[in-house]
C-alpha cells in the first residue's frame, strides 16, 4: 500500500521511542506528603492508605532517608496534633507537632527540601479550614492565623509554604507576614486550584481531619466548574504565589492544561490519597497491574503539562525514572 506518512515507523524499538517522547519527567520534580504525628516510636499504617505510614518525630528520619536513596529529596510535611481547639492554635504553636519535625528534620537531614501544608482543619476541634463564626468560616479572621501559621513555619526551618485552605486572600496575607519578617525568599506554593474532592477521603482518615459537620464547599471548588480555576489560580499570581497547583491530578487533568497555558508560574499537581487508595485497592484485589498503573498515572499528569507532581508513589516513580521505564 502506497502511504507517505507513517505514524508507526517512530514506534519501532525502545530507543527510538525514548528518542521522540514528547514529556520528560526527573525524580528532582517529584514531592512526598508525609504525616508526622506527636508521640515517639510511632510507625502507623494508615488503614485506608496501605503502604503508607504517620511517623513519630524520631521515626520519621528511616522514611526521609528511604526517599533519599530513592532520589527523592522534596518533602511536604503534615502534622498530626494530639490537641484541637476551635482557633487550630496547634497549627501556629512554636511548639507544635509540624514546627518540631521541621527544626528536626533540618537538623538531621539537611538535604531534604521542607515544604509545609498551611491549614487549619488538622487542628481545629470542628475540623473546618478557618475559625468558624455562626458555623460558617469566616474568612478575614482566619487569614491572619494562617499567616502565622506560614511564619512560624518558615521559623522553624521551613524552606517552602503551602496554604491549602481555600480562603480568599491568603497568599497576599502570607505574603506580607512572611516578608515582615525576613522571608522574602520563602517561596508560596499555592493550592489554588483545589476541588471539594471526595477523592481526599483516606487523607481526612489519616490525619483525623474531617468536618464535624458540613462540607468544604464554601470554600473549595464545585467541580463542575473550570473557568472559575483559572480565575483562583490568576488572583493568587497576582497575590504573589509562586507556585500554583492543581488538586485532585486524576480527574482534573483538564485544568493542569488550562492553569498551565493560563500562568507562567511553575504548575504542581497533587495526586491524592484517594488516588493513591484506588491504585492500591485494584492492585491488591489483582484487577490491575500497580506498577504500570503508577508509571502511566504519574506521564499523564506530566503530559497535561504539570512540572511538579505529589504524590505518595514519589519513591516508586522516582525508581521507575531511574530504571528508564518512564521519564
Ligand atoms: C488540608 C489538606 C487536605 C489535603 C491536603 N491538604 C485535605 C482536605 O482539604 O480536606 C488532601 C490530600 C490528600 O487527599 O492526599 N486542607
């Protein structure tokens, strides 16, 4: 059959595949979320997230080497308080779970990178992202508890904050603290892009972060919604964030597309624990093939455009980069 154009003929053969990829990913991209919970000698199993574990301060040092050796230097810390009140006072606590794993992991392991989770629902007593007023979170009064909390972050060794609140005008009012007080250079990885999710199930169990009552959708994003991302992801630009991301990766790789032709900012997007728990539920039942389905999850987040990526598969991917099966 007469045919010029052949699609298939740079199909042939590893090498000349690697040779015409069109998305190239390196381990130096990837971020592991972990839990750090108060006590000692803790190494818990999440039920809901099997694989993964909330860590003590002294026992979160065997996972930060283990992703090391992995290649995988970029952490994102989660505290786990043993108390909660209804102002979250354990997030901006100079003392607090999140704040001493900081100041020891920058101690001990100085070659991971500290990026810290800015919120307040893993320490409020009703489980919402800001102090409430008349069951309702009321936005002005809890932009100066997270800018605290991002401060006292940054105090304690963080080299990077998160906010994941969802409130409007937390960047700009980080932004501010931070810079008061001498961390110009403390870049704000903004969760702008984040959906009322149910996808965030299993990380609601592991950190015992729940709403009491209701539901975040006062404050994340309806998922049937797009345009109203890039106008999130657009105003926390402006506000000053450095890094916008994308939250859930799997169901929203439209909008790691979009946000990324939108802003000219680095794009991170976060696959989560349910993500993750599905993946592990298939593979564990022998429906799927877990390593294939972690290699073609993780290029399809890097495909819709995304430049860094969360995820709690970051040693595992970091592996497969390694050993050239994707990347
Ligand atoms: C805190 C926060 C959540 C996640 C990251 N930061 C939970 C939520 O918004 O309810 C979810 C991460 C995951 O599911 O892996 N607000």
């Amino acid at each position: 059959m007469e045919m010029t154009i052949r699609p298939r003929r740079l199909r042939y053969g590893e090498t000349l595949r690697k040779m015409v990829r069109e998305t190239r990913m390196d381990p130096s991209t990837l971020i592991y979320p972990i839990f750090i919970k108060e006590g000692t000698g803790i190494t818990e199993e999440i039920p809901t997230m099997p694989g993964q574990y909330r860590y003590s301060t002294d026992t979160m040092g065997a996972k930060l080497e283990e992703l090391l050796d992995a290649g995988v230097s970029n952490v994102m810390f989660f505290g786990i308080p043993d108390h909660k009140d209804a102002l979250g006072s354990g997030a901006y606590a100079q003392d607090g779970i999140i704040q001493r794993a900081l100041r020891r992991a920058k101690e001990e392991y100085p070659q991971i990178y500290r990026i810290t989770d800015v919120c307040m629902c893993e320490y409020t007593s009703h489980g919402h992202c800001g102090v409430l007023c008349n069951d309702e979170v009321d936005n002005d009064r809890t932009l100066e508890l997270l800018a605290k909390t991002a401060l006292s972050h940054a105090q304690a060794g963080a080299d990077m904050v998160a906010p994941s609140d969802m409130m409007d005008g937390r960047v700009a009012a980080i932004r501010k603290e931070l810079d008061a007080n001498g961390y110009q250079n403390t870049p704000i990885m903004s969760y702008a892009v984040k959906y009322a999710s149910a996808f965030y199930g299993p990380f609601r169990d592991a950190a015992g972060s729940a709403p009491a009552f209701g539901d975040r959708k006062s404050y994340q994003m309806d998922y049937h919604n797009s345009r109203e991302g890039i106008r999130e992801a657009l105003l926390d630009v402006q506000e000053g964030a450095d890094i916008i991301m994308v939250k859930p990766a799997l169901s929203y790789l439209d909008m790691v597309s979009r946000i990324r032709e939108a802003v000219h900012v680095p794009v991170a997007a976060y696959s989560v624990s349910g993500e993750y728990a599905m993946i592990k539920a298939g593979a564990s039942l022998g429906y799927i093939d877990e390593e294939k389905i972690i290699c073609e999850t993780a290029a399809s987040a890097y495909r819709a455009g995304c430049d860094i990526y969360l995820t709690y598969y970051a040693a595992e991917i970091a592996r497969f980069m390694k050993e050239g099966r994707i990347g």
